[in-house]
C-alpha cells in the first residue's frame, strides 16, 4: 500500500501552476505524475513516486555513496571465502 | 530498475548479515512496523540471514488489512447504490466485507473502477457529472495527502458529484499504544520509510526517549531491511535508544512540507477504530468541517454497521507480535488469503499472508530470490 517507485525525470509540464506534472520513466515504463509538493527538481532528476505523487526527490549522492562502500566490503569478504576455500 | 536493484545485491546482503551477526550478543525483538516490509522479509527470507538472536515481529503497518470490517461494509453499501461510480485502490476491491466485497459488486453490474491515483476519481467525476463519484480513501501518511488534495481539486474545480469514503490511519499512535501495552516484547522498531517521507521523523523523536525504544527509519528492498537491522542491533547493544535515518536518500527530518500542509488544510485528526486491534486515541484522519460536503458518510447516510471478528482469529496477538501467524489454529486451514478470517490474512502485506504466500517457516533460498 505504502509502495513508492524511484523514477527518472524525463520532461516537465508546467501549464497548470496547481497542478504541475512530469513524464517519469520507471526502468522503461513511461507514467505521469504530479511534482507539485517538489520546488526544484529538473528533468534527469531521480523521485519517489506514490498514488500519481512525487514524495520527494532520491539523495542520489548519498545513495551511491552507501552501494559503494557495502561493495567495497562484499569484495573483501569474497577475497576472505576464497583464501578459506 | 535503479536504486532498486543495488539494494537487492547478493553481496552487500551477506555483507550486512555478517556485520549483524559480528555484533549481536543476546536476544533482541525488532519489529517492522510497515507491511510493506514484512512483505520484503518474507519474500526474500530476511528472517534466514539472522543470527538466531534476532526475531522479527510484524506490526500492523498494512492499511488494508487494518480498515475495520465496518468500514467496507459501508464502501459496499455505497457501491451498491444507483447513480453512484465507487473508485478504489486495487488492493482494497478484494477485502471480503461480510457478505460480498467490491470486487464481486463490479460483477453483479455496480459501477466500481480500480484507479492508480485519487486524482484519476476526479476527472471520473468530471466527465460524469450526472452520477455521484466516490473514492475510498484509505492509506497511511504517504497516502493520505495524495488524497487529500483530490478533495481540494474537487473543491476548486467547483465539482458537486465527488466525494471520499475516508479510513485514514496514522502510525505514531500505533506505536504508541504497542509500546504502553503491557504485554509489550518489542525493543526496537524499523518505521515505515514512505510514511516518513512525507512526514519525516521528528514525530518519532519524543517516542523513542518515552520507551527507551531505538526507532531506525528504513526503506524497502532487502539491503535497506538489514542495515536498519543492523543499526536498531548496534543501538540496543550499546544501551542506545535514538531516530536513526537508515533510508537517507529519500527521508529527511521535516519531510515533505507542502504534504503536510494539505493534510492540514483538509483533516483533523481523530481517534480510529483499527481492525484486530480496536480503537487507538488520535489515530486517524476525517475530513474537516471545511470540507464536509464532499464526505461519503454525510452524504450516503449509510448509519452505523456493527461487525464481530471470527473468535479464531488472533489477529491481535498477530498485528503487537506477541504470537507468530502460524501460531493461530486457523492459519492455513480455514483462513486462507481467498477465505480471510481476519485482518492480517486480507492483503499480500497482511503478515498472515504473507506467511502463507511465501511459506510458512519455510527457509528460502536467498540467492533464487536476490539479485546474484
Ligand atoms: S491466520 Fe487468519 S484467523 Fe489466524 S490470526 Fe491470521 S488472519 Fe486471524
């Protein structure tokens, strides 16, 4: 119920200022939604998207950030399982 | 799918098992409060890459299954009425009322129409000015501001023929009342990320000091599930009881303020009946005087439906997480996701649905499931 979907922004639609929409891509799938609640996002942009309602934007330094070092770590240990083996 | 499949990496999922099991040093309860992650847990066999220590309790985080009984019986009692189009998440047409449930009403000729977003019922109510247009409101915080504003676009779009059958439920109080039961066995709670994107954490601040209870803020995919593991674990060994923020990349402090003022605008918060749990004091939304005419209840005066739970159902025990699913006597036997005996069995992220989708106690491969 509470799913919310990160997407790319691909193009903004500003004609109505209540009710501002985005095309969003979804791993190939192209929905619209609503970034009303966002002030700044552009297009390239990565959100979170609810209902036909971006959330909020993706920290996507952050995020990338996290991934790498979890993948340094995984490395170390396959290097570890493989001098025990 | 990015920013998704990195979080279902094998090896960062090993990485984060090894680092939980490396500083685990007795028995801890951990409960994740959002279906949706309950759903993630038993999909992926979460519970299998845990030291024994660990328990995972499901919370009552799924607000499908926790829409008292009641409430759809009066959404069918709606539906069934002529001149009315009854608009719904998909994930509710199937919830059994009583008797029937939306779904089978769609068959018997009802006009009942699954919708992806609130504001999809609007324009259904513009095109259709001629029959009456109903939206069965349910969700958490992340959902309730998206429909929330469908109630203000009606408004200003000046539409008479729109209105939401509203069921709105807010987690902080449900916390709560888990954690001043007496009965209570949770010592660390993983909340429910896309509730506090919208609202962010400082709600949870005054809750964690109050209990003495860490509250780690988490996402959805497998890696996030265990690194909010891990950080509750590295809290409760070290005698620490903080709001930690494990989903960073979408959730703030504050959250979302233009979210949040349209829930201002539009609801007030009262006490809510919760299905299998009863009534928690402030723990949902209705709409506000302001918005009176475009309330279901006021308009389709469908009166007051009493409904009693079947006495097998330990739905309960099952939504504080003092008993297990499978613990129930009924589980699997005669209450099956097509035969509901109660609330947790009624939706895929209901965690008596989601142990018997995805096997009861049965040890999943994580590889078959995980990203290699
Ligand atoms: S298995 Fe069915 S009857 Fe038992 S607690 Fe769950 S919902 Fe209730």
């Amino acid at each position: 119920m509470c799913l919310a979907v990160p997407g790319k922004i691909i193009s903004i639609d500003n004609s109505n200022s209540e009710l501002r929409m985005a095309k969003i891509n979804f791993g190939g799938i192209i929905k619209e939604a609503c970034i009303q609640w966002l002030d700044d996002v552009t297009i390239g942009d990565y959100v979170i998207v609810h209902a036909g309602f971006a959330l909020n934007k993706i920290a996507t330094e952050e995020a990338e950030e996290t991934i790498r070092i979890l993948n340094e770590m995984g490395d170390l240990l396959d290097k570890e399982d493989s001098k025990e083996n | 799918m990015k920013f998704v499949d990195e979080y279902r990496d094998i090896k960062s999922v090993k990485v984060l098992s090894k680092q939980i099991e490396e500083i685990v040093t007795r028995p801890w309860s951990i409960m994740e409060i959002c279906g949706g992650q309950t759903h993630t847990i038993l999909k992926y066999g979460i519970e299998e890459l845990l030291p024994k220590q660990i328990t995972l309790l499901h919370g009552p985080g799924c607000p499908v299954c926790v829409t008292p009984l009641e409430q759809i019986d009066k959404a069918i009692a709606i539906a069934s009425r002529s001149g009315v189009i009854f608009t719904s998440f998909g994930d509710m047409l199937r919830v059994p009322g009583s008797k029937d449930d939306l779904l089978s009403m769609k068959a018997n000729g009802s006009d009942v129409r699954m919708v992806y977003s609130p504001l999809d019922a609007v324009k259904i109510a513009e095109e259709n000015k001629d029959k009456k247009v109903v939206f069965f409101a349910v969700g958490f915080e992340t959902t309730a501001p998206v429909n929330a504003i469908s109630v203000v676009e009606a408004k200003r779009r000046g539409l008479k023929n729109f209105s939401i059958l509203c069921s709105h439920v807010l987690v902080p109080p449900a916390i709560e009342a888990l954690l001043s039961s007496e009965d209570c066995m949770i010592q660390g709670f993983l909340a429910a990320g896309h509730v506090c994107t919208v609202m962010g954490y400082e709600q949870y601040i005054p809750l964690a000091e109050k209990y003495r209870t860490p509250i780690v803020v988490t996402g959805f995919e497998p890696v996030d599930i265990l690194q909010g593991i891990l950080m509750s674990v590295k809290q409760l060994e070290e005698g620490r009881f903080e709001v930690e923020n494990q989903y960073n990349r979408v959730v703030t402090k504050s959250g979302n303020q233009s979210a949040k003022k349209v829930l201002d605008t539009v609801f007030d918060t009262i006490d809510r009946k919760w299905r299998g749990i009863g009534t928690i004091p402030k723990s949902g939304y209705a709409l506000k005087k302001s918005f009176q005419d475009f309330d279901s209840e006021k308009i389709f005066d469908v009166g007051t439906i009493e409904q009693n739970e079947s006495p097998l159902c330990i739905a309960g025990e099952v939504l504080k997480g003092t008993k297990k699913p499978n613990e129930c006597s009924a589980f699997g036997v005669l209450c099956k996701p097509e035969i509901p005996l109660g609330a947790p069995m009624v939706s895929t992220e209901g965690a008596c649905a989601a142990y018997f989708h995805y096997g009861k106690n049965k040890s999943l491969n994580a590889n078959s499931e995980i990203r290699v």
